[in-house]
C-alpha cells in the first residue's frame, strides 16, 4: 500500500468516527425530554380543599424556581411540569384519583401528597405496585410502617412528634406558671395522624412524663355539636388540653365553645397536633383573642431562614402566613430535583432508588435532620416545629433556631 493511500484511508477512518460521535452526540441530546412531568396529589375539592391549594401553591413557586435555575441540569436542563390531581375530600375519592394518576400519566416520575394522612395511606397502596416514588408530609407511623420502597416520610411521624413535643411543652408550663402539669385531657378525631399522635401519648409518653389522663375523646369530623365535650373538660379540669382536628370547623366550634362555658383564653391551656387550628381561615370565624396562646406541634412551618419564601407566598397568593402546607410541598420539589440529578434519566424507578440513596445534607425547607431518608423512608432526623397563636399571627417559637418569636404560656 503506498503511503497516499494509507493517508486517504487514516482521513476517511477519521471522518467516519469524527461523524459518529456527533451522532451519537445528538441521538443523545434527542433524548434528553424538554420537560419532566411531577405529580401532586391533593385536596382541590370539598371539605379540605383549602389546604390542598395552599399545597399546590407551594409546589408551583418551586417549581417557577427550580426551573429559572436551569431546570434539571442532569437531563440537559429539561425542566419541570406539575401536574395537579384532586384528591377530594374522602378516602374512597383519593384511592380512585390515585388509579387514576398512575393509569393516565403515565409519564410521572415522581408525587408529592396527599394531605390527611388517612388518604396518603390508601393512595400509596396504588402508588408502590406502580413503582411511582411519593414523598409526603402525611404524619402517621403506619405509612413508612408498611415495608413499602417508593414511599418516603419528610415529616417527622405523629409518633417521634408527640415525643420531642411533650418534654418541651412540660418545660415551657413550669417555667411561665411555676407549676408542673399533671393531668391531661385528650379530644382527637379520628383521622389517621391525630389517631397516631393519641396512641403515642396513651401508649407510654404521658406516663413517662408523669402525666395523667383523665379525659379521652374521640369524634368523627365534622363535629356537630361540641357542647359534650367541653362538659366533661369543664368537670374535669385538666391542666393541659390536647385538641387534635383536622378540619377547622371542629377546631373553631370547640373553641367558641370552651370560650362560652369560661374555659377559654388560656384558662385551659390547648395544645393541638396538626395544622387545623393555625390556617388562615380560622380568623374568618374565630377573633384572635379567643386564639392568643394556643399552641400547636406540627411537621413544619414558615421559620427563620425562609423569609423571603414567605414575602414571596403574601404577593403572590395573598397569604397571610406560610403554613406547613405550603413549606413541606416546596422543600419537596427541590428534592424530587435533586432526585432527578442524582437518578440521571426521568425514570421512576431510578428517582425511587435515588431518592433511598439520596445524602443532600442538612434540611432547608424542613425543621432539623438530614435530607437523607432511613430504611423505612423516613427522613433522618426528622424534627418537629411548635408554633402559637400571638397577636392574630400563629408563629414558630420552637425549636429556637427556627423561631421568630419567643413563646409564652397562657394564664388562666
């Protein structure tokens, strides 16, 4: 072979390679998806419409900046879509919608939802045979209790939230009042986070706190008359009150209604779980002086650090405060990104083995622990915020580094 030829073949084996790689290059770049479809599933409609809108705004303004950031930066900058999907207002409604979700968008790589613990429960049932990750706030023990892979916990469970709460709810009353509390009553409805929170506290944590239980309530929401159950705290007097509701009906009633027997303003101090009794809509029916000093124990709340998250919620949605629901929904956008990024291809299965491998570091949009989830699907360390009504506003007093206001107990 003469040395032109051999020069002509090393220059045509040159350009074909040269032509493949581009090829390659861009059939790669063809397959990088332009957007990457995120579901919510929520309460759009009835009885806890409300909070599942408060949850979709918090989930649209992640999603706004997650994308002017540059999308998933893995994925070619694709960037993300949500896709709303209404749960309604009962168990049987959010399972179907679920069926629904997983028959009809196929495409999710992953969810956030579904509010009341009750219905995550039955909507991750269908949500794990379809392999879809769902990251929730929903506080019942029994929802990572289950062997399930594709579900994971950002919330603190009722359990491990009744547990860092009670201690610090002990220490506050005997520091303002100069008295230890000794008796409690409890009124829950029977829903699944205030039922998990309520066995917690009768299966052992008021004993190991010394304290005991003198009355146990439970109702179905929503209370139509609350009269029988102020009786029997009337007669009773404890020295704290725990009122776990779900709907703020409920939450509003017992407080009219505490109010009208002389039991209210603190004269039995009220502690709820859950964020019923600090929406915004309980100023619509409730006056701030019958709310001055109930405190409640909740998975999250717009704290120090996410102050310009919180401005940003006022001008856009005209909320007053950042609740739990708009908070927990944002923070886990950002960790379906992060998910995304790790995983490398929207893929949901990859998303739910890079969500169980997932070590982001300390939690931004959640109180305390690790953005980091166990073998259950429990996010690591997982705190809890207590947040109290003071002059119309309900606000973070604890833990002290995500506090904006010093708490104070109500004198009877």
């Amino acid at each position: 072979m003469t040395a032109k030829n051999k020069l002509t073949i090393s220059r045509r084996t040159l350009l074909a390679g040269a032509s493949g790689t581009l090829i390659a290059s861009r059939t790669a770049w063809a397959q990088q998806p332009a957007e990457v479809k995120v579901g919510l599933l929520v309460p759009i409609s009835g009885l806890y419409a409300r909070p599942g809108t408060v949850m979709r705004e918090g989930a649209e303004m992640a999603i706004d900046h997650i994308n002017a950031q540059g999308g998933i930066k893995a994925l070619g900058g694709a960037k993300l879509k949500l896709v709303v999907l209404d749960s309604g207002d009962t168990t049987e409604k959010a399972k179907n919608a679920a069926q629904r979700m997983v028959a009809q968008e196929t495409d999710l790589v992953a969810a956030s939802g579904a509010y009341l613990s009750s219905f995550t429960l039955a909507v991750t049932e269908v949500t794990e045979r379809a392999n879809l990750p769902v990251l929730t706030l929903s506080y019942s023990d029994l929802i990572t209790d289950r062997g399930f892979k594709y579900v994971f916990q950002t919330a603190a469970t009722a359990g491990s939230q009744a547990k860092q709460a009670l201690p610090q709810l002990i220490k506050l009353a005997e520091t303002v009042s100069g008295k230890r509390p000794k008796t409690v009553a409890i009124l829950t409805d029977n829903t699944g986070a205030s039922i998990a929170s309520a066995k917690a506290m009768r299966d052992g944590l008021l004993a190991e706190n010394q304290l005991q239980l003198i009355v146990d309530e439970t109702f179905t929401p929503p209370l139509a008359d609350a009269t029988s159950l102020v009786q029997k705290i009337r007669s009773a007097k404890p020295d704290l009150l725990f009122f776990l509701p779900t709907v703020i009906s409920d939450a509003k009633l017992l407080l009219e209604k505490m109010n009208e027997f002389g039991l209210g303003q603190g004269k039995v101090p009220t502690i709820s779980f859950g964020i019923a009794i600090a929406e915004p809509d309980m100023l619509q029916t409730v006056s701030p002086e019958l709310l001055q000093g109930v405190l409640t124990c909740v998975a999250s709340w717009g704290a120090k650090g996410h102050e310009a998250l919180i401005a940003e919620l006022k001008t856009r949605y005209k909320e007053p405060w950042m609740t739990q629901n708009a908070i927990s929904t944002y923070g886990d956008m950002w960790v379906i990104k992060d998910a995304l990024e790790k995983a490398g291809k929207a893929d949901r299965v990859a998303v739910g083995e890079a969500l169980r491998t997932m070590d982001g570091g300390p939690s931004k949009y959640y109180p305390l622990g690790e953005i980091k989830f166990d073998e259950k699907g429990r996010r690591v360390g997982a705190g809890m915020t207590i947040v109290q009504w003071q002059s119309g506003v309900p606000v973070t007093v604890f833990p002290p580094e995500l506090a904006l206001a010093k708490p104070f107990w109500p004198k009877s």
